[in-house]
C-alpha cells in the first residue's frame, strides 16, 4: 500500500509541476495552498487508477518496470486526447478525454494561485516599506547590476540605476516619501526578476 501511495503522489507532482511552471512565479506558485489542493486532488485520482490496474493485475507497482509506469503513465493518462468534437473552423475543434478534467481543474486553481501569489507580494510590500530605502536602494543596484536585461530594454540598465539613486535622494529629502518609494522600488525590482528579484534584495538589506 505504501508503495501504491508512493507512485500516485510522485505521479501528481509530475502533473501539477507543468501547472506550477505555467505560473510567472513558479517558485511561489508551489507555495500556494491552491497548487497544494490539487496536488493532492490529483494524488487520490492517481491512487485510484493506480490501485485498479493492480486489482485487475494490469499494473505491479512493487516491480521497478510497475513503478516506472504508474508515476509517468498517469501524467501521460491525463494529457491523453480521447477524440475531439469538430468546430465550424479547425481552431474551434474541442479534445475530450482526461486532459479535457486537467484544463478545467487548472483554469480553476490558477485564480487562486495568482491572488496567493500576489498576497504573497503585498507581504513583502510591507516589509520592505518598513525598510531602510538607502540599504535597499544598495542592494537593488547590486541586483540591477547582475542582471541581464534585454539590449533593447527601454528604460536601459543605466536609466532604473539613476532612478533608484533618485528615489534614496529624494527618500533622504523628503523622510514622509519613504514608504512610498520603497514600493516603487519594489515594484521595479519584481519587473526585473520577479518574486524571487525583490526578496534577494530584502535578504540582502537584512544582512546589513
């Protein structure tokens, strides 16, 4: 039993990591409890289907073949197209089968996956409002410095590394702005590298 439990869940870690990957923030998209629901919703289905082909001695999870198959045939089952419904145009044309339940299962979570995600932003919003904005803006620029950003880029590297010099001068100048321009700020970064961009930079501003 603890074997078949083993291969449905690693089975709906293969499925639901596709769906993770399509989030912009697929680190923090794994940390949402809408991708952990259908982590597990796709477990218990895993389990199901894997637990039947043993009954009915189609599958032998405790072989290494048997293994193999159930946690790679079950996201292999599920982007199966069964047959498709025809449209008037080609573009119209609909797959029915189990890849049809996964569509409709991820057009439900991935709301929810966004809204956790970005509360996960408005948290470190506050974070970083509550921030020194000169050490931030130190280690912003360190980032901005490290990281590539397209050569046709508008506004270009040199342009944000100006403007966050701006923002602490003018945080330096006007001390009520601070919290303000710390958001923008972080704003920018999330632009650059994302969720992942503006906590390097709060951990870095920490370490100071």
């Amino acid at each position: 039993m603890a074997l078949l439990i083993w291969a449905a869940l690693l089975a709906a870690l293969l499925t639901c990591l596709d769906t993770a990957l399509k989030s912009e923030e697929p680190i923090f998209a794994l940390r949402t409890k809408e991708w952990w629901f259908l982590l597990f919703a796709n477990g218990a289905v895993a389990f199901i289907i894997i637990y039947a082909a043993r009954e009915n001695e189609k599958l032998d999870p405790a072989t290494f073949l048997g293994f193999f198959t159930a946690v790679f045939g079950y996201p292999l089952l599920l982007h199966a197209k069964l047959f498709s419904i025809r449209g008037n145009d080609p573009a119209d044309d609909k797959s029915v089968g189990p890849q049809f339940v996964l569509e409709v299962a991820e057009r439900f979570c991935s709301p929810g996956i966004r809204n956790s995600i970005d509360e996960m932003a408005g948290s470190f919003i506050l974070e970083w409002r509550k921030a020194d904005i000169a050490k931030l803006g130190e280690a912003a620029k360190v980032y901005i410095r490290s990281f590539s950003l397209p050569t046709n880029n508008s506004p270009t590297k040199e342009e944000i590394l100006r403007w966050v010099d701006d923002l602490v001068t003018d945080t330096q100048q006007n001390p009520a702005h601070a919290g303000d321009n710390a958001e923008a700020l972080f704003v920018r970064i999330r632009e650059i590298g994302k969720l992942r961009g503006t906590r390097w930079v709060l951990k870095q501003n920490s370490k100071r």
